[in-house]
C-alpha cells in the first residue's frame, strides 16, 4: 500500500484521475496499517505529506491516517534509512498531526539524527 501512495503521488502531475484512486488507497492503507512494517509506515506517511492537496480536494481527511502511521512507525523505532529522516522531517511540516503524535515523530528523529550524525555528516 505504501509502494502505491508513493506511485500516486509521483503521477499525480501525469494523471490528475488520481483522484478517484484516493478513497481506495486511503482505506487500504487503513485497513492494513497494523501489518506494515515501520519503514513502510514512513515511507506512506511521507507519500501522505506529498499528496496533501489531492487529499484537500475530496472529503478525506490526511490527519487521522497520518497519526495511525505514527503510531505504527514508532511501534518498533527502526534506524531509519537517511532518505527516510529527511523526508519525516518534511512530512512533519505537511500533515495535520496532534501535539503528541508531533511531539514523539520529533523527538525520534531528532535522536536518531544525533545518533548517526557521525555517517550521515562525512564532511
């Protein structure tokens, strides 16, 4: 599910029928949230961030789904990939989240940052 965000929002410019394809992902990606791993929990939070105007324009709302990948990504706390920081990170900006759901994305990608500062920082 979280492959097929990222598709969707990489096509969104492409395929504008996108659109009808939201409620259909949206709902998967609901309904499968409790089996993805934490890294693709991350990877559909971010998509989430890059379809946030997609999402404006229909009646879904990104906050709900955004906290129940929060929630699952930091279920397990992984080392997240350095791709992956830099685009939580962004994502943290873009989606409606709840102080606390905020406040714990921020605090792990802070700690980790810290922590691999050494290999993320060659320079």
């Amino acid at each position: 599910v979280a492959e097929a965000l990222w598709a969707t929002a990489a096509l969104r410019e492409e395929a504008p029928v996108l659109h009808t394809l939201l409620p259909s992902l949206s709902e998967r990606l609901v309904r499968t949230a409790a089996d993805m791993s934490p890294m693709d929990a991350g990877a559909a939070l971010c998509a989430l961030a890059a379809l946030r105007a997609e999402f404006a324009s229909t009646s879904l709302l990104i906050g709900p789904m955004a906290a129940l990948m929060v929630d699952r990504l930091l279920g397990a706390v992984p080392e997240f990939e350095p791709w992956l920081l830099a685009n939580l990170l962004w994502s943290l900006a873009l989606v409606p989240l709840d102080a606390d759901h905020f406040t714990a994305l921020l605090r792990a990608i802070v700690e980790q940052a810290v922590r691999r500062a050494p290999e993320l920082d060659p320079g």
